[in-house]
C-alpha cells in the first residue's frame, strides 16, 4: 500500500479510537443500552471503512491516487456534518455554500480524510465555533475548516495525543488531486487576517 495512504488511515484511525475510549469510559462510569448501542455502531462503521479503504487503496502506487467522482461540494459537506468521529457535544455548522460549485470531481474518501483530520484539529482549539465552507476560487473548489481559536500561535491542549502528521497528510490529499499543470494544496491561515489569536482557516483546494 502507498506509505502515504497508510499514514493517512492510520491517522484517522487514532481519530476515531479516541471518540471510541471516550464513549466506553462513559459506560465503564455509568453503563446506558443507548449509549452501548452508539458505541457498537461506531466500532462496526470503523471496521466498514476500513475495509472500504483497503479494498479501493491497496496498490503498490508509490504516489498517492485519487479516484475521481462527482460529487456536490454542498452534500459532501453536509455529510460532514454527521461524520462518525465526532465528539460528544463538539461544535459544527455549515455556511450555505452559495459561491460553490453545484458538482466537482474529487476523491470522496480521500477528501473525507483529510476534512475529518482537519476537524479534529479544529476541536482541540475551538471555544464554541467550528464551520465547514465551500467556495469556487481561481478555478479550484476551496473546502474550509474555520474555528474560533485562539488562533496559529495558541499551544496545543492535546500535544500528547497528536501524531503531528494531520496537515502533512492532508497536503498529501490534495496533491493526489491534479488537473493538467494545477495540483491541489492546503493551506493554513488566520481566520481573521488582522487578528492573529481570532481562529484558525484551514483550505484544501482542488483543482
């Protein structure tokens, strides 16, 4: 399998074990059928994807591939916004995507992974507000990550649980997505270009 796919699921996959021991502390402390239930779920569609990735992404490829589908960027992201690794009572809306493009092509899965990265990201520093986007820019559909943060410089309140490869990967994402000369990238700004400490803008483009 491509080493960079591999880094990719096993990043998500450290992801979604955390949202999982948070649910089972919960029924070690206080055990709820509803809350089992959940759990039970969560560890099913994690095995379901898994599988999934493995039987689309297991090539030798030395570079990372996308599979090209298309998708609306606006469903896409609404699908984000059930997505399984989720925590309990974390923040997340939607913008209303009016300068998206009704489709593009892209990599779902891919995609996916990498938005879910950047989520997580998004969570560790967040106060209150975490917002997915789209938009059509120069020719590239931008997804967006946004959170109120106290921005680039804060320091990381889970730097003992993070792997630091998320944004690498999530730039390993984009570039598997190329269009003749134009190769998508990721890029990580201040949500509030005049105040620093105001949120965090992740973008994936793609071309």
């Amino acid at each position: 399998m491509n080493r960079e796919l591999l880094a990719l699921l096993v990043h998500d996959l450290k992801n979604q074990l955390g949202v999982l021991e948070a649910e089972l502390s919960l029924l070690v402390e206080a055990p709820e059928a509803e809350a089992a239930h959940r759990a039970h779920l969560h560890c099913a569609q994690l095995r379901q994807r898994l599988i999934a990735y493995l039987t689309v992404y297991a090539t030798p490829h030395a570079r990372l591939t996308a599979q090209m589908e298309d998708e609306s960027p606006r469903e896409f992201l609404q699908q984000m916004l059930r997505v399984d690794s989720r925590p309990d009572g974390a923040p997340l809306s939607l913008d209303d995507c009016a300068a998206a493009p009704a489709f593009w092509y892209f990599d779902p899965r891919l995609v996916r992974l990498a938005l879910e990265a950047a989520l997580h990201n998004a969570w560790r520093f967040a106060r209150s507000e975490v917002r997915l986007s789209a938009q059509l820019e120069d020719g590239f559909l931008v997804l967006a990550v946004e959170d109120d943060g106290l921005g680039l410089d804060a320091k990381d309140p889970a730097a003992r649980s993070s792997t630091g490869l998320g944004l690498e990967l999530c730039a390993a994402v984009a570039r598997a997505h190329q269009l003749g000369e134009r190769q998508g990238r990721v890029v990580l700004k201040p949500r509030d270009a005049a105040q620093r400490q105001r949120g965090t803008r992740f973008e994936i483009w793609l071309p």
